[in-house]
C-alpha cells in the first residue's frame, strides 16, 4: 500500500467512526475530490450541509463556503482541515467600508455574491450565486436603486443581462482576473473547434470572447450535455479534474495555467486526516449574525 492509498484508507475509516461526510469545492486539488462524498459549486455543498445525516462536515473550499454550511447547518459541527483558506474576493469589502456604503445610499436594495463573509451576509437583503445572480436582481422591484457587492465583474455582466442599473463595489478574484483577453486568442487560435466556457468572474473584455457565461456546476452540466468535444475553460483550474473525470472522450484546455487560486490549493489527504483525528478547525457563526445572514440566504432560494 503507498502513502495515498494508506492516508485514504485512515481517512474512510476514522470519516465512518465520526459519522462524517467529506464536501469538496470544484476547486479543490483532484486527490481531494476524489476522497470527497460530494463534489459542488458553494451553494450545491452547502444544500448538501443543511441535508445529510451526518453529525461532522470536513469542508474543503474556503472560508465563506464553510461558514454558509454553518449557517445552513447549525446543529452539524463544520470543519475546515486548514484556516488559512479564506478568499482574497470576499476580503475585499470590510465591515468599516461596508457601512460606509451603507451611509451613502441608505435607501438601496443590497444583493451580494456568496462570496462575502457572514457578516457582509448579514447586512444584505439578499444573496445569490453565479448561477443566480441574473434572477436575484431581476426580482428585485424596478423601482429600487441596488448595491451589489463585492464582485464588479460579476456585477458587470449582471448589469449587461438585465440592464438594471447596479452600485458596483470595486473587488474581483485576482485569480479570474489572471484570465486575459490574449489567453483565449491564442487558445482558440490553438483549437479552432473548442467552445470558450468562461466563469462571470473573469474581466468583461474575456467574458466578451466566451460562447457561454456559466457558473462552475453550470460549466460541468454544460460540457456534459454539449455535442462539442473541446472545450477551452475560463476558471479556476481545479475544475478540469471534475470536468475531464466526468467526460473522459471530451478534452478540456485551462484558458490560462496561471488561474489557480493558492487558497483553494491548500487542503490535500493529510490535512483531511488531521482534521478528523483532531476534531479541527471548527467554524462556527454567532448566533445573531448567522439568523440575519440565513434570510439574506433564504430570500435568495425563494426566488431560485
Ligand atoms: O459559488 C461558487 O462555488 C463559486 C466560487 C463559483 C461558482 O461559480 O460555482
Ligand atoms: Fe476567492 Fe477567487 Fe479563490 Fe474563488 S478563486 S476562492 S473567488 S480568490
């Protein structure tokens, strides 16, 4: 037996005796979700929190991911096998710059993308996803003025779709922003047939260039269901182990080799193992925060 197949053997054994269940962002290194029960976008393992029947969740993604599972899941205890993991994106907006904004347009309707702190959630009417961005906004009434935070190239594209009129806060992902317009030229130049998925994180200029807008699971579904055989994808790269695990007789070619992101990198087989030996690190939300940030969360599921 080597090491890995050692380190998953200890990890399936000690996950049964702690009734555990192992979630895995699509993000995550591909040992990773391998070992995972599921593999999802952040809303997808978060729904999978508030649903499973196990008393322990190793949650491999990032901190806001963990911390939406917690909010979903209070009577669970939540893991994260590495506390380091944040998102540079979520970190973007602070509580002081938050109510700042808030003096400025006290009026407006304030929608931010899951990828924001508990408590950016909790100053929020509403939250939303990738995948649902587009509808959150929609259903917001005309007549309000909306602020949408943290993510301006996402709110870009919402802006585009919808043609609202949207307050933009001025944070992104540096790692979709390290996707350029340059990549997909010289990708598309190397395979003339592939289609251009691209994840609305990217900058306008590369979302321009893509054949579709898609969320990470909107990405898997899509090269599932798609007739073509080569895709060039425009996200984080973790994806490409899902995607290709999942349509072996497809190929799939990173718009960009330099689009990871460190953060997500940082949980591999021993980290999972210690966390499960060690009962670490658990994430919890107070309690008066996680209550505001859950109907920010359940609006949002309203409508979608
Ligand atoms: O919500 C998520 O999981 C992220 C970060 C991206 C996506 O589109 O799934
Ligand atoms: Fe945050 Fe970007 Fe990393 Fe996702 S890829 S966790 S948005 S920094």
């Amino acid at each position: 037996m080597n090491q890995n197949e050692k380190l998953r053997d200890d990890i399936l054994n000690l996950k049964k005796q702690r009734n555990a269940i192992i979630l895995a962002h699509n993000y995550q290194i591909g040992e990773v979700q391998d070992i995972a029960d599921f593999v999802g976008d952040s809303l997808d393992l978060s729904q999978k929190s508030a649903r499973t029947n196990a008393d322990v969740i190793v949650f491999c993604g990032v901190h806001f991911m963990a911390e939406t599972a917690a909010i979903l899941a209070p009577e669970k205890t939540v893991l994260m096998p590495d506390l380091n993991a944040g998102c540079a994106m979520a970190n973007m907006i602070t509580p002081r710059e938050f109510s700042e904004l808030k003096k400025k347009h006290p009026d407006a309707v304030y929608v931010c993308y899951i990828n924001c702190t508990a408590q950016t959630k909790a100053e929020c009417d509403y939250c939303c996803t990738s995948a649902n961005s587009i509808k959150v906004v929609q259903a917001v009434p005309k007549e309000k003025k909306i602020v949408f935070i943290p993510d301006k190239y996402l709110g870009s594209w919402v802006i585009s779709q919808t043609k609202r009129e949207l307050i933009l806060w001025d944070g992104y992902c540096p790692t979709h922003r390290r996707i350029l317009p340059e990549d997909i030229l010289k990708k598309k130049a190397a395979y003339p047939k592939a289609e251009v998925l691209v994840h609305p994180e990217c900058t306008p200029e590369v979302i321009a260039m893509a054949d579709k807008v898609l969320s990470t699971s909107g990405i898997c579904r899509y090269a599932k269901e798609s007739n073509s055989e080569e895709f060039i994808i425009g996200t984080e790269v973790g994806i490409l182990h899902r995607l290709k695990k999942e349509n072996p007789e497809k190929k799939f070619y990173p718009a960009s080799e330099l689009s990871d992101c460190s953060n997500m990198k940082l949980n591999n087989l021993e980290k999972i193992l210690w966390s499960l030996e060690d009962m670490v690190y658990p994430i919890t939300v107070p309690e008066d925060i996680a209550k505001r940030a859950k109907k920010s969360i359940d609006r949002m599921l309203e409508i979608t």
